[in-house]
C-alpha cells in the first residue's frame, strides 16, 4: 500500500486534523502519562532521572508537550505537531508496538481524535505498511464508529490475513451491522482466508445480540463440523447466545458438554437462568459452581443476589451477603446495589437503608434508586422522599427511574405539592421529554387530583408511547369522561400504537363510569377479536361491573355464569355494588354469599347486606350479619378523609374531633348544612344524622377554612362516598363557589356549581 492511498482518507498530514485537547488526558498505558496533569516541566524533569529512558516514555512525552500548546485545534495543528525538531525525536523513540498499544488504547476508550492522530503518525514514520499496524487502524476506527474509514484501509492493505478480517467483522457486529458482518464473513471465503475459532466466537456473538436465531444455529453447527467446541471460549460464545434467546435446554446441553468451566461458563449460564425467571435453579448453579472452585466475580454474585431478591428468601440473600464480605467485594458498587435490591424486595428496608449508608461516596443512582423502589413497594411514602430528598442533598443526579419511583411515591400519599417540587427536578434535569417519566407526571397528577396539570403533561409529550397513552386513557376514566378516554383511544390506533391489556381495561372502565354498555361491549369483544389480547380476571371484572351498574342484572349473571374459570370474589363484588345500587335484595344475597366463600373477612359484604336489610324494613336480619361480623371478629375499616394544606396532610375520621381546629371545622360545617337547608327544604329528608359528621365532609370544611379563596379542594377517601354525602358536596360547591374533588376507593368525583363528573352514576 503507498503512501498516496492512506492519504486519500478524509484528512491530510498537512490538513485539517480535527483533535482535541488532550492536556489532561491519560492516553498512554506508559507509567509516564499518568504524570500529564502535572507542569511538563516536571514530567521532563522526572524523565531527565531515569536512568533507562523507553522509547513510549520519549514519545508520549513530546505528543503531550504539543498538546500542552493547544493548537490541535487550528489548522496549524499538524504541521506545529510533526515540526522537523519533534518529529526527529518521536521517530527514534517510538516503533510499531507502540503505535499497536496506542491504537488499541484508543479503541478500548473510543477516542477517534487520537486515534486520527497515530494513524498520521503511522504515515510520517513509514510504518503504515506493516499489517500489524493497519489491522490496529482498522479496528480503531471500527470501534470508534467509523467503519467506513476501516473499510478503506483493509481494501488497501497489501496482506490481508484472518486477524485483519476479524477486525472487520468485530467492527460490523459492534456498529449493529450484523447482516454486514455475515456478508464480509462470506467474502472470507473468496479471499482464501480460513476462519479461526474468534471468528466463529464473534459470530455467534452477534447472532445473540440480534437474536438471531436461524443464523446462530448455522453457525453453531459449522462449529460442531469444525470440533472448535472443545475450546471453552467458543463454547461460551455459544452457551452466551442461547442463554439471549431465551434457548435454556440448547444452553444447558451446551453447559454440559463443557469440559474445561470457568467463570465466564458459569455466569453465564447462571444470568440465562436469571432472565429466564429460573432462580431456584440459578442459586443451585451459583452452589455448584462453587463446589467446583471456581470463585464468583462481583457479577456473578450480583446475580445471585437477584435470584434470591426475586423468590423474597431473605435467608439467602443474608447468607450471600456474608460471602460478598468475606471475598472483599462489599465495596464494589455492582454488587453494593444487588444488596440492597436484595433486602428492599425481602422488606427489610432498614438493612437496605444501611447498606446504602456503609456504600457512602461509591453509591451510585442505581443504588440509591434500589432504596427508593423498596420504599414505594413497601408503601413507605414519606420515608421514599426522605430518602429522595437526601439523594439530592448528596449531589447524586438523577435518573428517569429515580423520578418515575419518587412520582410513584407522590402519587400514593397523595401529595400534589411535592408532585409540582418533583416536576420542577425533571424540568432541570431535562428529562421532561423522556416518556417514563412523562407517563410518571400524567398519573402522579390525575392520583394527585388535578386532571388539568394530567392533561398538560400529556400535551407536552411530543411523541407519546402505549405507556403515556394509557396513562392518560386511565385519568379520563377514574374522573369519568368516557368521551374523551375513547377519542384517545381511537387517536392512538390512528398513530399504528397497538393497545395493551390495560388499554382496555381503561377504556372499558371509562364506559362502566357512564353506563355506555353497547360500547364497553363492542371494545370487549375487540381485544380479543382485533388484537388477539385474552380477558384477565379485571377484565371480566369490568364488564360486570358495565352491566351491573347499568341495571343489567340478569346479563351480569348470565355473564358471570359463563366465565372460563370459576367467579372469584373481585368478580362478585361489583355485582353486589350493582344489587345495592337497584336494591336487588335478592341477587345481593346471592352475591354476598359467594364472596364471603372466597374472602370471609371483608366487612364490606356485611355492611352492604346489612344495610340492605334495614332498607327492606328487615332488621332481625341487619342485626343478625352485626352479630356475624361480631362472632368473626370481622372489623369494618373507618372511614377516612384526608387533604393537603400548605404541604402538610391532615387525616380526618367520621365524627372525628381530635384535630387541633375541631371547634371550627365543626361550626363551619353547621352553617353549610344551615344553608343546605334553607335552600332545599326536601334535603331534610334525605340527610341521616349518622352521615352528618362523615370524614369528608369535615375534610372538605377544613379545606374551606384554610386553602385561599378560589382554591379547588382535593380530598382522598379510602371508601366509596355514600349517596348522602355525595348530594351534600353538590350544594356545598355551588353555596362555597368551590370546585371540590374527591377521590374514593373507586374513582373521581369533581363537584362544581352544584353538579358532579359522574352524572349521578357511579
């Protein structure tokens, strides 16, 4: 290859070499180069003392004096670099191993600037020619992204040999250009050139990123043909691509045959379990392999630690815990991480706080995002903000995880206040377009009860995903718009998004908050018909509750009686709202009954036939289910209201007079039933005395006494609002001019000028 050929790459010797400073970094494995931080006339000085002077020590050294100049970045760059004074020097100190070891330095790290930089070098120096070399500059620009420049040095190499194509293929597989690398493979064959056992290991490697499958088969089999099988590295390549296809019986024949296991055999095999969900059989791998003398690294001990986190075996996570000590890895942030995922999964927070804490500076966001998620799925929500907020305090950034699970927390409490703070984070750390966490801000806001802000964060969102979509589908339904639920509905199979099993279950739900059966039906019989998605236990759920609250009783039966598998009590239950809804008396008896065969303590069931009872002028009967319950040690859960006030949660229960503004909650409360009164004298009728100091009503005279004028009033109730109270939050918006949001254990009620989302139908 001449001279003019590698010229002919798109920069020059004497052209613009785009490179950059590079004064304070390490890009030389020579000791030397560790000193580049420091004043080169100190590194000159300490080079002046060594008694044996390497060639790589000279040449790193005047490379770093130019950089110290900073004139990589003019057009001057290479001419003041390759100076007749300089270049003379980084001639007689450097040869082809050191340009080798600099090339694979930076394909390692990626640094094409520098890797430019040595190629010039290769060409003032006249080594360009030995195939060594150019297959390092091949591989340079291939694991830098420039395949194409690597291209056009292998077509010009003058000895091409199964290195150098290895390269080649090595840099199409790391470019994603895995067809590319098949067909160069091929060409191997046109050139003469005999493939090697890496080549096959490179292939099969690839076939597993991409899965493959077809092509991976083929090329095990060549392997088989080739009897490269016995070497171990092969093997794993092979055992690695099946464990990625989900493959685990071909995996564990190839794991068997293995003659010579080592640790790379074992976790691999082991992680294929992991991600095949098989952690009882991962964790009894992970023991083998430590009977067979092979010590776990900090990956294989990680993925112990995910097995045992998965089946919840504290136990074994502990015992795993003390082997990671005792082989010094505590400290390594992997599996810092796993520990504490471990414990967060077992619901031992305390030991996962702890770890975090004894991991200090070397915590990383996943650590710290290990802690949050084990504080959500335990229902610690003000503890995930403590936590969230010391995140912060500890400068550690965040990610879309770290937001999504803080939202999450947000969303439970629920905190509308420190939702907004939360936002203002995602807004400066810029991860407002991400559709995690977008989808994170539409939920947080509509549990959080401001379906307006729900609505915004999906309008922002400039290419929402299935997950944004049905988060947004979602809010519509709990606040009952059906209307609007369905056209985003119909908008995202516009955009060619398939809808999902919760797609359904929200438009579904959004029609069984209005009583528009016909349609509920029609998208029931499309999931499975259109999409090929089979009902769950919620989706049947729904449906009956569709019929049922729309009065069709004898259809829900009749549906219920016709499921695959036998009713279970989340299928019973809206029936027997829907019987208490009509006053169906009969059928609720019916239903009562085939919960309490499924879940005998839930006081609901009581309550509701008891009730029912009473209404039906059968009060031997109330009285006898307050003995049952009574004789079950069955308790009713009271009734709770709480709401937001200046950041700070204030919880209310029926009758409740032990918060600090009792006197005026109360009074106020009694000049609105006043007014309620005068207004609609028939209300008298319809108020019970038991119902007048309900929790949300007092809730919402709190709200009323102490958010500013013209606020809206959000409270959460964690049972359903009885009708009595619902009528009353009608005339109190419309007397107080107030909107008032409510949110019980079913959906959202929003009051305002006298009427309610629901239409009087939930």
């Amino acid at each position: 290859m001449s001279s003019s050929t590698f010229c002919s790459m798109p920069f020059t010797v004497n052209g613009n070499l785009k490179l950059a400073q590079w004064r304070n970094v390490i890009y030389s494995s020579n000791k030397l180069a560790a000193y580049q931080p420091l004043k080169l006339a100190a590194a000159r000085e300490l080079l002046d003392e060594i008694a044996k002077r390497t060639r790589s020590s000279v040449a790193d050294l005047h490379i770093t004096e130019c950089a110290d100049g900073g004139n990589f970045g003019n057009s001057n760059a290479i001419d003041d670099l390759f100076g007749e004074s300089v270049m003379d020097c980084v001639c007689n100190h450097m040869d082809e191993q050191y340009i080798i070891d600099q090339l694979r330095y930076c394909s390692s790290e990626g640094i094409l600037e520098l890797g430019e930089l040595y190629h010039a070098l290769t060409i003032k120096t006249g080594i360009w020619f030995n195939k060594f070399v150019a297959t390092a500059l091949v591989n340079m620009y291939a694991k830098c992204g420039q395949i194409d420049n690597g291209k056009m040095i292998f077509d010009r190499m003058s000895c091409i040999d199964v290195a150098s194509c290895n390269s080649m293929i090595c840099g199409y597989v790391s470019n994603g250009m895995i067809s590319e690398a098949f067909a160069f493979f091929i060409e191997m064959g046109n050139l003469d050139i005999v493939p090697n056992h890496y080549t096959y290991s490179i292939l099969l490697s690839a076939c597993g990123a991409s899965t493959a499958v077809k092509e991976g088969k083929q090329v095990h089999a060549q392997i088989v043909k080739l009897k490269f099988m016995s070497l171990t590295a092969v093997a794993n390549s092979a055992l690695t691509m099946y464990t990625k296809f989900g493959m685990i019986e071909e995996a564990e024949n190839v794991f068997q045959g293995l003659a010579n296991r080592n640790l790379i055999s074992w976790t691999a095999f082991i992680s294929g379990l992991y991600h095949q969900k098989a952690f009882n059989k991962a964790l009894t791998q992970f023991c083998l392999m430590r009977k067979n003398n092979t010590e776990p690294n900090e990956y294989a001990f990680s993925v112990a630690l995910s097995c045992a986190a998965s089946i919840e075996s504290h136990d074994y996570g502990c015992a795993l815990h003390a082997q990671v000590i005792k082989h010094g890895m505590i400290s390594m942030v992997f599996v810092g991480t796993a520990i504490i995922d471990m414990y967060s999964k077992c619901a031992e927070l305390s030991g996962a706080r702890k770890q975090l804490e004894e991991m200090g500076r070397i915590a990383s966001c996943a650590s710290w995002n290990a802690v949050i998620t084990g504080l959500v799925r335990n229902d610690e929500f003000a503890a995930t903000l403590e936590v969230f907020h010391k995140m912060l305090n500890n400068d550690i950034a965040c990610d879309e995880y770290t937001f999504s699970a803080t939202l999450k927390a947000c969303s439970l409490l629920p905190s509308l206040a420190i939702c907004r703070q939360v936002h203002s984070r995602v807004v400066k750390g810029k991860f407002g377009t991400n559709l995690h966490v977008a989808s994170s801000l539409i939920e947080t806001y509509a549990q959080c009860g401001n379906l307006e802000d729900a609505a915004k964060a999906f309008c922002l969102t400039s290419t929402p995903d299935v997950v944004t979509f049905n988060a947004m589908i979602g809010a519509y339904s709990q606040y009952g718009y059906p209307t609007k639920a369905i056209f985003l509905f119909e908008k995202m199979v516009e955009k060619g998004i398939l809808p999902t099993s919760f797609t359904f279950l929200a438009v579904i739900s959004a029609c069984g908050h209005c009583g528009l059966v016909q349609q509920g039906r029609e998208f029931f019989e499309s999931m499975t018909r259109d999409y090929g998605i089979l009902p769950e236990e919620k989706h049947y759920s729904c449906m009956v509750d569709l019929l049922s609250r729309s009065g069709q009783l004898e259809n829900a039966l009749e549906f219920i009686n016709k499921l695959p598998n036998e009713p279970s009590a989340p299928i019973w239950r809206p029936f027997l709202a829907g019987c208490r809804f009509h006053g169906i008396l009969e059928m609720a008896e019916l239903a009562a009954s085939k919960i309490l065969e499924h879940e005998p303590g839930d006081a609901s069931v009581y309550v509701t036939l008891a009730n029912m009872y009473v209404e039906a002028g059968k009060v031997s009967d109330a009285l006898k289910q307050r003995e049952l319950m009574k004789s079950r040690s069955v308790q009713k859960e009271p009734g709770c209201s709480w709401l937001e006030v200046n950041a700070k949660v204030h919880r209310f229960f029926s009758g409740d007079r032990r918060h600090i503004d009792t006197p005026k909650v109360y009074c106020k409360l009694e000049n609105l039933m006043q007014k309620i009164q005068t207004d609609c004298n028939n209300l008298g009728q319809v108020t019970e005395e038991k119902c007048l100091f309900h929790s949300e009503r007092l809730a919402v005279c709190f709200g009323l006494l102490n958010l500013p004028k013209g606020t809206a009033i959000r409270v959460f109730k964690n049972i359903r609002i009885c009708l009595d109270c619902h009528t009353t939050m009608k005339h109190i918006s419309k007397i107080t001019n107030r909107d008032i949001i409510i949110r019980d254990n079913y959906r959202f009620h929003h009051f305002k000028q006298g009427c309610c989302s629901c239409g009087d139908f939930w």
